[in-house]
C-alpha cells in the first residue's frame, strides 16, 4: 500500500509534464487533417455480433451441429480496389473487375441447425443473384457443399450473434 501511495504522486506529475500545453494556436496533428485518398476497410469480424459481408469458405460439412471455417476477405470491384489499396492503375490486379485483400484468418463458427444455404444458377446467374452478387436460389446444404467443397469459393456470410445464419455462393465471372 505504502508503495502504491508514492508511485500515484509520481504518476501524476509524469501525466502533467507529457500534456501539452494550452495554445488554440498550433496548427493541427496530420492525423486531424482530412486526407484525400480513402481509408482501408477493416475486416469484418464474423465471429461477433450481427454481420453481413464476403468471406472465403475454407470448409463446410452439413448437418445438424456442424461448424464453418471462413477466411474474412475485404471484397472491392474495381478501380475502388486499387484507388483504396493505392495501387497503380496500370498494375496488372488494376485489370480485373475485382479484387480481395486476404486476412489470413480462419474463423470457427456454429452453423445455425435452420441455416438458409443459397446459390447462383450458373447458366442464368440474373434469375438467383440478389443485387449484391449473391446466390438467392435457396438449397440444401448437401448440395451447398458439394457445389462449393473444393477450392475457396466467396461466398456472402450473415451471422447472428456470431453465428452463421446464411451462407450465400457468391458469383464472381
């Protein structure tokens, strides 16, 4: 306790000698400057709360009970890719309609036992594509997986309470 009572005193005066001092004068930190170029999106963390977003399906296998491994991806068309990763325009990633920036991460989640599994019809995406380029024809999740088992498809996740509620193919031509 003794010792606690001599270090608070001298916490407090180091907090006062690091603060600056009062002067509405000084020129603003660069970090309160608006910048011009666009921040980096995070990534979202699916593993809490309500969520929507592009994630790599790493592995699925249905049933009751059953868990899901994702990757979390930043997913933009382009040229907003390239504009918010700063990349130049004649840069051969530049060229393609989209681009993803890779987490590295692999997240477990519960698969909901009364989850919606949806896919694209590939020989006529328009009639199962909702506006945001997810599958909308609802399947079983059977027939999810074997569709999407191999590789690591995009596909658009929404949780609930970090709980994987639908799992929607995402098409990419």
């Amino acid at each position: 306790m003794k010792k606690l009572l001599i270090s608070m005193p001298a916490l407090l005066l180091l907090a006062a000698c690091g603060s600056a001092p009062d002067d509405t004068t000084a020129a603003p930190s660069p970090s309160a400057v608006p910048s011009a170029t666009p921040s980096v999106p995070a990534f979202t963390d699916v593993s809490r709360g309500d969520t929507d977003s592009i994630v790599k399906l790493l592995r699925f296998t249905p049933g009751n009970g059953q868990a899901v491994v994702v990757e979390p991806v930043i997913f933009l068309t382009n040229p907003e890719f390239c504009e918010t990763f700063h990349i130049p325009a004649d840069d051969k990633r530049c060229l393609s309609a989209w681009n993803t920036a890779d987490s590295e991460a692999k997240i477990t989640l519960p698969c909901a036992d009364a989850a919606v599994f949806a896919l694209v019809d590939q020989s006529d995406p328009g009639t199962c594509m909702d506006d945001r380029g997810a599958g909308s024809c609802e399947t079983s999740a059977t027939d999810f997986a074997d569709r999407l088992g191999d590789g690591t498809p995009l596909i658009r996740l929404t949780t609930e309470n970090g709980v994987a509620v639908r799992l929607a193919e995402l098409y990419v031509p």
